[in-house]
C-alpha cells in the first residue's frame, strides 16, 4: 500500500507545516505572489501542481477523511463464552 504522503513530503510538513496552515487560515497574510498563489491552489478540488501546495493539500483531504468518516483502526474481540467453549470440546470427543 502506497502511503500518502512520502518521507520526504513529511519532512516538509514537519518543517514548514505550521506556517503553510497560518497562511491557509489567513492568520498571515501572504508576502509574495508565490505565496498567494498556494493559498489560492489550496481551495481548488483537484490536486495543485506547485510541490508545497500539493503536500499541504494532501494534508488537508487527508484530515478531512479522518474527520468525515469512521477509520476502522480497531480490531474487534470476540465474545470469550466458555459454555460455547465447552460445548465445542463435548462435541470433538
């Protein structure tokens, strides 16, 4: 299985996430046209084309999966009956 987001996407994020989330939220205002431009990238519904835009929007889609949708990530246990158990046994012998 392909991970979203490669080694290299991730350090990007761990080192320029929180700013490219600042500029997202409009916490900062962009300082140049490059940055307007992520900004503008970011609200489009197919992937951006620019390397950062991209990973922070994989980034984004990704969180809002997490959000949207239930992730089974839990195994289930099954019920521990020892009558069934016993019952089983009786029958095998």
């Amino acid at each position: 299985m392909n991970p979203i987001l490669s080694k290299e996407d991730l350090e990007i994020l761990k080192e320029y996430g929180t700013w490219m989330e600042a500029l997202f939220l409009k916490k900062i205002e962009p300082l140049n046209e490059k940055q307007a431009e992520f900004c503008r990238q970011l609200l489009l519904d197919k992937p951006p084309e620019e390397k950062f835009a991209n990973i922070f929007w994989k980034y984004l889609k990704r969180n809002e999966l997490a959000n949207t949708i239930e992730l089974n990530n839990v195994r289930k246990t099954s019920k521990d009956d020892r009558e069934d158990w016993k019952k089983i046994r009786k029958m095998r012998f």
